[in-house]
C-alpha cells in the first residue's frame, strides 16, 4: 500500500480507526499540506482536500467551508499555539485526529533543523479530551497506540509498553 519508509504502524492504526468511523466517499479536509497520509485517505477512495500550509493558528478561513463533511488531523494539533480557535471554528460535522501524547520520560519534541517542526503541546489524553469538549465536539470514539523504537536503553524499552499515540473522533455537539 505505501512504502516501508513511511511509519507504518501509526498509519495501519491511523487508517483503521478512520475506516471505523468514517465512511469512504466523504469530503474530507485534512489539515496540513498534501502528505503521504492524505494519498493513502484518497487510494481508500476518499474525496481529500487539503490546506495550503498557512498558519492555522491566525488564518482559520480552510475550516469555514460548510461542504466539508469531515476534518482530518494527524499530528498536527501540537504544532499550534492555541489549537482551540480552530476547533471551535470547524463546520464540519465530524473530526478524526491524533495527537503525540505526552511522555514522562521524554520531552517534548524538538526538531534542531527546522524550526516549524516543533511541539508547542504534547497532550495526555484527558487534556485533549478536555479541549475537544470546551471547543464544542463531543468524543465518541478513542484508541491510544505505542510507538516502540528500534533502539536498545530504559526510554526505548519504555516505548514499548507506554502508549504515543492518542486517537479521537468526535462530532459537533448539538446547538
């Protein structure tokens, strides 16, 4: 399906609990530019749209259209400042997102070469849970995966046993 490159038991995990949720056909917004995770949404025959890699955190016009059915974010909720000024604003009916949780035993994460690639948040999951709901959307379905690496030391081992990932989909609450 995608190459072994690509993490592929976040993204067998990612698809499976979108497939679950959401039906295939739908309008999907996934917020972040054209990755490999859109690509696999529209080979499962989803109708994906992306944004166009403007900051979300000022320019929330992406969520506005009231076509979109779903909106989609994949680890992309961390990367803002106030993740809750684009959530509250979404039209859209649905939402399926992940987030890195946070880990005790590892800081937050912090690319040394780019300096968008950056965690402003790492959540645990009741906090993520608490801004979903303060943003208007109500959890019906969660999934939390490890993320094991391939390396030999305490954190490693720690990963394999200490959930990384966090799913959650949620609709708009009733007005």
């Amino acid at each position: 399906m995608y190459e072994k490159s690509f993490p592929k038991k976040r993204f067998d995990k990612t698809l499976d609990f979108l497939k679950t949720h959401i039906k295939q056909g739908s309008i999907v917004l996934d917020l972040g530019v054209k990755n490999p995770f859109s690509e696999i949404m529209q080979d499962e025959g989803y109708r994906v749209f992306n944004t166009q890699g403007e900051d979300l955190d000022r320019y929330t016009e992406s969520v506005l259209n009231p076509n979109i059915e779903v909106v989609t974010a994949f680890e992309i909720f961390e990367h803002l400042l106030s993740p809750f000024s684009i959530l509250s604003k979404i039209k859209a009916r649905k939402l399926v997102a992940t987030v890195p949780l946070r880990l005790w035993f590892s800081p937050a994460y912090r690319s040394k070469t780019d300096p968008w690639d950056r965690h402003f948040h790492e959540f645990e999951d009741w906090q993520f849970d608490w801004l979903l709901e303060k943003a208007g959307w109500e959890i019906k379905a969660r999934k939390k995966w490890t993320h094991p690496a391939g390396k030999i030391g305490f954190r490693p081992l720690l990963r394999h046993f200490t959930p990384r990932y966090y799913a959650v989909y949620a609709e708009r609450k009733k007005s």
